[in-house]
C-alpha cells in the first residue's frame, strides 16, 4: 500500500544496531534522526555508518537527520541526584551553586537571572514544576513553588511567554555541525531559532563544513520559542522546512494553544513551499505499551490530515521496548488517515499566477494527471524542486521522482507522496523517459494500461530545468 507521509525515527539504546534498523526501515522509516543531545561525535559517525548499511541492505536510500542539541537551558544536577519541591515553600536558582540541594539548584545558563523580573513563571521539566519569581538577587533567582513535585539532574527551564536571550546555535551545537557534515547528514535541524538570521546562519556554517565533501543539507528550523511565532514566514523563507516541535513550544505557549498553531504552521509551511514535520509524543504510550491509545492514533491521523509531510518518533523509537512495531503502527495510520483525505486541487490553483517554467510544467502535471485519473507521476529531477512542488498539493495520484544525485534522493525522503528513486540518466531525454517508465513499471508501481504522467528537462542535467510534460500509456509505443 502507497504511504504519502513519512516517518521520522529517532535512534538511540534500542535501536542502534544494524539488524535493528534494517527492520525499522523495512516497516517504513524514511528518515533517521540522530539526536545531538545524547551520545559523542564518535556514537553518531558509527550509527551513521550503521544508517547507510542498513539501507543498503534494504534496498533503498534513508536520509539522516542531524538534530542540534541548542541551548541548554537547564538546572544543574544535584547532591542526591534529585528532590522533591512542595508547593508553597521557596526555591532559588543559583548560577554560582555546583550541587544542589532541598533549597537551591545550580544553573546551566549562566544568563539566567538576566532575563528574568519579579512577577515571571517557570517551568521546569516540561511544564510538570511551577516557579514564581519573587526576586532577582545577583545571581540568585528567588522563588515560591507553585506546582511542586520531583526535580532531578540537568531538567530543563522555560519562562511562561518566552523570552529567554540564548542564542539558538551555541559553541557546541557548531561543532557538532562539523561533525553531521563530516558523517553526511542530509538535514540539519536548528533547536530553538528565533527569527530568519538564526537558521540564515546555521545554513551559512553547515555549507562551509559541509564543502570538503560537496554537502549542502537541507535546513530545518525547530519552531519551540514563543518568539518564532510571529517571526514564522520569515524563518519558513530561511528555511527548507520546519518541525512543529511540540514539547518546548507547549510549555511556552500553553498546551491550548498548540493544536490552532500546529494547524497553522502546516498550512503556512505547503503554502511557502516548504517540508513540515510533526513531533513529540506521537505514539508516547508504545514507549512501554506494545499498542498505542486512541488519542494517539487520532493524534497521528489528524497531523496526516492537517497535510504534515512527516510524523516523528522520539523515545519510542530511540528508547522504547518495541521500536520496530511503533514505526509499524504509525505506518498504517498514517494509511488510513490518507484514504479519507479529499484533494483540493482546483480550489488551491485559483489565483496562483507561475512564472517559472518548471514549476508551471510541475503544476500542469499534476493538474493532469488528476483530471485525468493517472496510475502515477514520474518526474525526472535534478534538485528535486519539481517533486517538492507537486506534493504541496494532495491529489492520491503517487509522484515517482527519479534523479542521477543521491543527495537529491536522500533529501525527497521527506516530501509528502514522493518516493524517490536513482536513475544515471544521460543526456538523450527519449530514452531516459523510457527509462523512467520502465523502472517505476519494473519496481510495480504502474502496469500495462496504466496512464502515466512524465516531466522532464531538455536539455537534460540542468537543475531547474523541468520543460516538457508527457501523457503516456503503459504498453503502448512509446
């Protein structure tokens, strides 16, 4: 069965071996997350080297995405490994305390008491803790425990609102840039950017490091801080897309609040031409659970009918019990959810004006190819642009992209209804449409009689060069 959203799966304790993600990725992983947050350069290369085997035995490319750890905006650790804070009761957070205790904590960011004013909420371990500030002494952030409960090593802080001055890419974030370029991350994504310079120059350090070895990944701006917000058209402008990265963003922003703006951020990002990605606690019970809860099916559904490019495991997949059944469930939601999906085509081209061939070819194809009820598109792609394109608008018709560039390859794992395939095309454009054909025939995807879509460019081998669209029909001469 034809899956158009991708599945994005984070890889850590039980799912780091070869054998495993062989069959992560036979029951549907598109893309391997590897978290900068945990583990040395030197665990990353080797699951990244564990990535490409597993693909390769598969059968089929899986991109890596390299996700920046950002500021660590986090309490320090504490004599007993953790306490317990009653509501009610005064708590300081001390940026100059090494181990903290029933009364005090230490800060990881220093800046800390800088930010902050008599009157501001905490939150400490996503939302769970509450913290008033009463005052700012010094270094010494002075509080009452609002909503207690059990406080442990490193959790992480967040102001009611936002607000906070770190800045999104810190020292070590840039080194670990250097590391996912030198291991050939496909995507880099940017923890907590808060306007367009942001990810302008996290793309302007990923491209240096990423030169010796001819790599520009596709940049993804994590949309966590309140201050993204209203600065979202501009980081979608400096972005390749976007991930709706709930947690962080929920905590800030009030767990209301974030149904409305996933919603938003989704339809902001088709409509910018850029990839979106859903993320935390999809399947967050299958951690532990061999099922998920019916909220959370209807959660994954819901992110699949909002147009979301890609859903993302993180501990279910990184630390759960049943890696390989979670991506097998969210699989078949994702499934389900497509077949009740109702393509708006003609109302999305009304008033949309084109004026670059490519993309007007890319358009027309799927214009046709909907009216026209065609088994499948088959783009032939250099950049990959046409294929993004066609799939900011949902028509059930499967688009087949097929390009000479394995970065190309690994970067369409991520577009919705693309699957992506290599193709050395040469520089006569007959006999690479023929080609096309028979490999999108020869892996079952069309049949004789079948009615297929196929753009390409001429002269061939020129990105952004798609100029020519082509009706054809399976078995028939060509």
């Amino acid at each position: 069965m034809h899956r158009a959203t991708k599945i994005v799966g984070t890889i850590g304790p039980a799912s780091s071996t070869p054998e495993i993600l062989l069959q992560m990725m036979q029951a549907g992983l598109d893309v391997v997350r590897l978290n900068f947050s945990h583990g040395t350069a030197d665990d990353h290369r080797q699951r990244a080297e564990f990535v490409r085997e597993a693909a390769r035995q598969a059968g089929r490319e899986v991109a890596i995405m390299a996700d920046l750890q950002g500021p660590k905006i986090r309490v320090g650790k504490f004599e007993n490994g953790k306490v317990f804070l009653n509501a009610g009761e005064p708590f300081i957070l001390d940026a100059d305390c090494e181990l903290g205790n029933d009364e005090r904590a230490g800060l990881d960011y220093k800046d800390l008491p800088c930010d902050l004013k008599s009157g501001d909420v905490l939150l400490l371990n996503d939302g769970l803790i509450v913290l008033g500030v009463q005052s700012v002494i010094g270094n010494e952030i002075h509080t009452i425990v609002k909503i207690g409960g059990e406080l442990s090593n490193n959790k992480g802080i967040n102001r009611q609102g936002g607000g906070l001055s770190a800045p999104a890419l810190t020292a070590k974030d840039m080194e670990d840039i250097r590391t996912a370029m030198s291991i050939g991350a496909d995507f880099v994504a940017v923890s907590f950017p808060k306007n367009a310079t942001d990810m302008e120059m996290a793309r302007q350090l990923a491209n240096i490091a990423g030169a010796p070895w001819s790599i520009k990944p596709k940049m993804i701006a994590k949309i966590e801080r309140a201050e993204a917000i209203p600065a979202l058209q501009g980081i979608l402008d400096a972005s390749d897309g976007i991930m709706v990265a709930r947690g962080d963003l929920a905590v800030e922003v009030g767990n209301a609040a974030v149904p409305a703006l996933q919603k938003r951020m989704i339809r902001m990002a088709r409509e910018s031409n850029k990839f979106v990605i859903t993320a935390t606690q999809m399947m967050e019970s299958m951690i532990h659970a061999p099922v998920p809860t019916r909220a959370e099916v209807s959660d994954v559904a819901n992110a699949v009918l909002d147009g979301t490019d890609a859903v993302m495991l993180s501990a279910e997949s990184a630390a759960g019990k049943y890696p390989v059944q979670t991506i097998e469930t969210m699989a078949a939601i994702c499934v389900e959810a497509e077949k009740s999906e109702q393509s708006e085509l003609d109302k999305d081209f009304l008033d949309h004006t084109f004026t670059r061939i490519d993309q007007s070819i890319a358009m027309g194809a799927l214009f046709t190819a909907f009216h026209l009820g065609a088994k499948a598109i088959v783009a032939l792609t250099e950049s990959g642009s046409t294929a993004l394109w066609m799939s900011r608008h949902w028509t059930h018709v499967p688009i087949f992209a097929l390009t000479p560039r394995v970065g190309s390859e690994r970067a369409m794992a991520l577009y919705r209804n693309v699957t992506s395939l290599r193709l050395d095309t040469n520089t006569d454009r007959d006999t690479a449409l023929q080609q096309a054909l028979e490999t999108v025939v020869s892996k079952g995807y069309a049949s004789r009689d079948d009615m297929v879509v196929l753009t390409v460019g001429e002269p061939m081998g020129q990105a952004g060069g798609t100029n020519t669209l082509k009706i054809v029909r399976v078995g028939e001469p060509y």
